[in-house]
C-alpha cells in the first residue's frame, strides 16, 4: 500500500481532479457556462471570436493559478493544525 505521499509523487492522486466532482452545483453551473459560450460565440466575428477565444485562455489561466494558490494555503493549513494538535497533546 502506498503512502498518501508516494501517490502524490507517483500522480495517481491529484487533488484537483476530484474538486467539485459529483457536486450538483458545479455540474449545473458547467452546464450554464457551456451553454452561455456557444450562444455567445454563434453571434461573433471572427476577430471578435479571436479575442473571446484570449480572454477564455486568460481566464482558464488565472482560475488555474487561483485554485493552486488555494490548495496551496488548504495545505498549509492543515500542516498547521496537525502540527499544533501533536504539541498540545504532549
């Protein structure tokens, strides 16, 4: 059995994919952003779709980063209180 730092090395763990599965409001809200795309793209220029098409790489980009940051300081946390539970109970 691997330990929960092995999986993490070896990427069979990846926190981030499980984010939001099976959450009826995070399927309902992909659905209403799937949706609101196309209609909006159905309506573009081309040079306009170019710029829609930036913007949405941009905000892929910094919803990546800011979930990063997120698990990042999530971890850190729990690190901190894990740390603070052992030196309590000596």
């Amino acid at each position: 059995m691997q330990s929960i730092l092995e999986k993490l090395w070896n990427g069979t763990l990846s926190p981030i994919t499980a984010c939001g599965t099976g959450s009826a409001e995070v399927e309902e809200l992909t659905q209403l952003m799937q949706r609101n795309k196309s209609e909006l793209t159905k309506n573009l220029t081309p040079q306009q779709s170019g710029l829609f098409s930036r913007y949405c790489d941009c905000a892929d980009e910094y919803l990546y980063f800011i979930s990063l940051y997120a698990f990042r300081e999530g971890f850190c946390l729990a690190a901190k209180l894990m740390s603070e539970a052992f030196s309590s109970s000596s």
